[in-house]
C-alpha cells in the first residue's frame, strides 16, 4: 500500500512538472537575460539579432499651445536649429468678486511676482539661501514688454459643437483666424523704477532671469522676509488706480464674466536683442504667481491708524503660448527612412519609426510580408496569423539611437520619448516602468533610458539614447497587437505623458495629427542617427536579444 502511495504522488509530481513545460511552451513569460544564458542552461542559447527599422524625420506645423501646464517666456538659440521666441498671453482673474476697497483707499504699491523653477543648494551665514535656477536656457538679455491685451481668450469655439472647446495654437492663431499684433498690445502696462531710462515705459531692456534670493524690506529698510528667485516687478499704480480702483461698485468687476470681457488678459511679448537672449519655464499657476495691489484704506473704527489691504490678480483661465521659429525643418523620407532624425521640441519636429516596414498581418497566404516572417520566426501561429505557442524567448528590445556629434554641439536633451502614433498614447513599457515625481530627469529610465554620456561624465558629449521596449514586442508576437507605428521626440518630463492627452498640430489638411505634451515644453533640439547610413556600427536597428531551445 505504502508503495502504491509513493507511486501515485511521484505520478502527480511529473504530471505536475510536465504542466508547466507545457504551459511555459504555450505562453513564454518575458526571462530576463541573466535568468537564462548560456552560462547557466545546457538547453537554451541565448542571442540576438538586428532587425531593420525605417525611420524619418517629422516636421511639425503649428502647435496647439492652450491648457500647457507650464509656459516659455523669451528667446531661446539653438546653436543647431536657430532662435524660438515665446511670448505669452493670459487671462487673469480677481481674488474678490464685486469688491468693496473702503474710504479713501490709496494705492501703495503693485508687484509683479512669477517664480522662476529653482533649487536651493546652501545657506550663507546671514541667512540667505543660494538657488540654482532649474529651466533657464541660455543667458543673454532679451527685451520684455507688458501690455493689457485687448482679444478675448474664448472658452469654446463657435465654428464647432455646443461642446467644442477653443483651441489656440503657437503661430498667433485659433487654426482658422490669426490674432492681431494690435489688439495684444492694446494698452501698456508701466514700470515703476528707480531708473529713470526703465521708469513710466512698459519695457525691461536687457532683461535676464536671477537666481539671487529677493529680499522684502519695509519702509524703514529693515528685513521682514525672503522669497524665491522670480521674475518681480514693481508697477505704476496709475494704470491699476483707473482700471481697477475706479470701477468699484461697476458692472464690469460684480462678476467673474464681466471682469473677463472687460480686463481681457496680459501679454507679456519677449524681443532678441542682437539674435540672442534667454528663456524660461514657468508656471503661472503657483501660489504665489501673480499681481498684488496693496492698499490703505481708513479704519473702519474712528480714529484708529489706517489699514494695509491688498487685492491679488491670479493668472488664471485661458493661457497660451506664442512660439516663431526662423528656422524649418524638412521632412525625411518615410519609405526608405532618412540618414538623420531632427528632433526639436516646441513648434519642431518628431521622427516617426516604423517597425518590419511598417506592415501587419495581410490576407495574402502564399507570401510573408517583413512582419509575417518575423512573427513566424519567433512563435507558431494559426492560418490568420494568431498566437498559438512561443519558439523563441524575448528577453529585451531595444531601439539604440546614437547622437551624430558631427552636427550637434549643443546643450542636449536629457530625455526623448517614444510613443504609439496611432493611438496617441505611451506604450505598455512605459506603464510598467517605475515613475519618480520628484525628479523626472531620473523617472522611468528603464523604458526610456537618460542620455549616455562618454565616460559617463555630466558635461561630456552625448553618445546614445535607449529605448526599451520589450514588452510592446512581446505584445505583437504573443498578444496579437497591431504593429503601430511609433513616434520619437524630445521629452522636457515624460511623467507629463502618462495622464495627459496629446495636443494637436496644425498641418493643412483634414487628417488629425497630434505631438507629446513633454515635447511642445521643452525648447531642446537634437541629431541622432538614423537607418538610411553607411555607418554600420551607429545605425539605428531593432535589436533583439532572445533565448530559443537547443535541440
């Protein structure tokens, strides 16, 4: 009896580990390279193999730059593509609705406050800390003019559904009227300032951003506090007095509607001086970007001292961004692919990839097109091309782009970002990656890995960007998806994509097509090698490494 016993567990046990051969042979998990090798197993090899890709430079029209969590203000110059100029126009709203400002109320001070992205990195011994701006780009002075703008920032466009939002994009447009120079400039917005040349003028000349701490002092000079770096100006009190002040009681501020139709926004417009300057990524919509108003105004109890009050004016609503280029891009070519990928965020260009030329399953049973053959290589599939059972193991995928530093001498982009072109979405790799909201240049690096340097030093020039995309293969092979095309750019945060909807893109024609939100906030630009080289060694391939049985 006892031997039977034995005799029927060990039955169970081989039945048991048949099973998994068997379900490990109908649905390979995705093994890691260092799981099996060919070190370590005496029936499996392990490999890899190139595969060629088309891959083609995308020029972009015209940007969709409304709803932008973040803005550009400035000129930027690119040392490969030329100068980008940002400007920026935005609605603002008041922190009181209908409000009531007291009895001889006086206007003391108004003060323009943006803050820059910045990093503490130390403490002096005063007490002062020392802040490294974080998204300036270049530092040469710009002009920055400010004026009240006088074209109304439409929630919904009329030519559309009841529903249809309005968009507006980099080129001064809603897509199908352009938006005047004029009636953004309709009244400026004066400077107060010691300088006489800077004072009454609605003009910073030779304008570059600072890190330096600001220090708020009171009338008697003495320290009451310390802010962040930001962009901070003091301005005239006349123009806020008649805007503002004077229409106390008025229709135009008892509601929120009224205020927008009749204090239509600021347009903070940006000029090169001498084909150069700065830029800078900001956001404003923090706390403490806005414009305050502080006032006095007599006590509500007779006799007491005057009372300090002040109204904000939140940059809130609708807000765009205005991008000119003097520059274009051309197009490569998308059937033999191109020598180059040109990639340039904002208002620049993409590269689009196609993988196995681009083709899927067809109807055609006598002969295999690149994917067929591919997939067949890989798994055993059904007459129509369906997964039935794995041959070959994936263990990674990789696209490799390598940076041409014969044409790029710039400062170059820490990110890119591939993504499905068909949908419109990351891929299934970028889902399964670990994300890092604090640092993002460190976020979901396994999928899209940061920029190589050589010798892996901070400041040396780029060598190669890779791009993981091991479960978007396993997925054509295993799960019978459809083998989209892809797009590459360049990323300012790739945490931005996992949430955000695509943003459209202008190209004269009736098809939709849309870019990465990260790509349109970022100014950076690069060179990376394509498919269609001579250079063996630094062509973009599909390279994949996988373990298949030794028989």
């Amino acid at each position: 009896m006892k031997n039977k016993k034995n005799a029927l567990r060990n039955l169970a046990v081989l039945t048991l580990i048949v099973s998994c051969f068997i379900a490990c042979d109908k649905d390979f998990a995705n093994i890691d390279s260092d799981i099996i090798n060919n070190e370590n197993a005496t029936h499996f090899n392990t490999t890899s193999r190139d595969f060629d890709v088309i891959a083609y430079t995308k020029s972009l029209g015209p940007v969709q730059t409304d709803g932008l969590p973040v803005n550009f203000l400035g000129v930027y110059r690119d040392p490969i593509y030329g100068t980008t100029t940002a400007s920026i126009v935005t609605e603002v709203e008041s922190s009181i609705i209908n409000p009531t400002f007291g009895t001889n109320a006086v206007l003391d001070s108004v003060i323009l406050n943006i803050p820059y992205f910045s990093t503490p990195t130390s403490v002096e011994d005063d007490g002062e800390t020392i802040y490294e701006l974080d998204s300036v780009f270049g530092s040469a002075p710009i002009k920055l003019s400010i004026f009240e703008s006088n074209y109304f920032l439409r929630d919904f466009d009329p030519s559309g559904e009841i529903s249809d939002t309005q968009n507006y994009y980099s080129n001064m447009s809603t897509g199908l009227d352009f938006i005047s120079s004029a009636q953004l400039e309709a009244t400026p917005i004066l400077i107060e300032d010691d300088d006489p040349d800077e004072a009454n003028v609605n003009i910073i000349n030779n304008f570059i951003p600072s890190p330096e701490q600001i220090r708020l002092e009171d009338e008697e000079g003495e320290l009451v506090n310390r802010i962040v770096p930001a962009l901070r100006v003091k301005l005239d009190t006349t123009y806020w007095r008649t805007k503002i002040f004077d229409k106390e009681g008025e229709p135009e501020l008892s509601n929120a509607n009224n205020f927008n139709d009749y204090f239509r926004g600021i347009y903070f417009k940006t000029e090169a001086i001498n084909n150069n300057g700065n830029l800078s990524l900001l956001n404003l919509v923090a706390p403490n970007a806005n414009i305050t108003i502080h006032y006095r105004r007599d006590n509500d109890v007779e006799g007491e001292d005057p009372v300090n009050s002040t109204l904000v004016i939140n940059f809130r609503g609708n807000r765009v961004n205005f991008i000119s280029n003097d520059f274009n891009i051309q197009s490569g070519n998308d059937i033999t692919g191109d020598e180059n990928l040109f990639l340039k965020g904002g208002q620049g260009s993409i590269a689009e990839i196609k993988l196995f030329n681009g083709e899927d399953l067809d109807d055609d049973n006598t002969n295999d097109n690149a994917f067929e053959t591919f997939k067949k290589e890989f798994v055993e599939t059904d007459e129509d091309g369906n997964f039935i059972s794995s041959k070959k193991l994936i263990n990674e995928a990789n696209l490799v782009f390598y940076v041409n530093q014969d044409l790029v001498n710039a400062d170059e982009p820490e990110r890119i970002y591939l993504y499905d072109v068909d949908n419109n979405s990351p891929l299934t790799d970028y889902f399964l990656d670990n994300a890092n909201t604090s640092f993002p240049e460190f976020s979901l690096i396994n999928h899209l890995g940061r920029l190589q340097r050589y010798g892996d030093e901070p400041t040396a020039q780029g060598e190669k960007y890779k791009i993981k995309i091991t479960e978007h293969i396993n997925n054509l092979l295993l799960r019978d998806s459809t083998n989209v095309k892809l797009g590459l750019s360049i990323s300012g945060n790739v945490n931005l994509e996992g949430n955000a909807q695509q943003f459209d893109v202008l190209n004269g024609s009736d098809t939709e097509e849309t870019v990465p939100l990260s790509s349109i906030t970022s100014p950076r630009g690069t060179i990376l090698i394509g498919n269609n080289t001579s250079n063996e060694e630094k062509k973009l391939y599909l390279e994949i490494f996988f373990t298949e049985p030794n028989n």
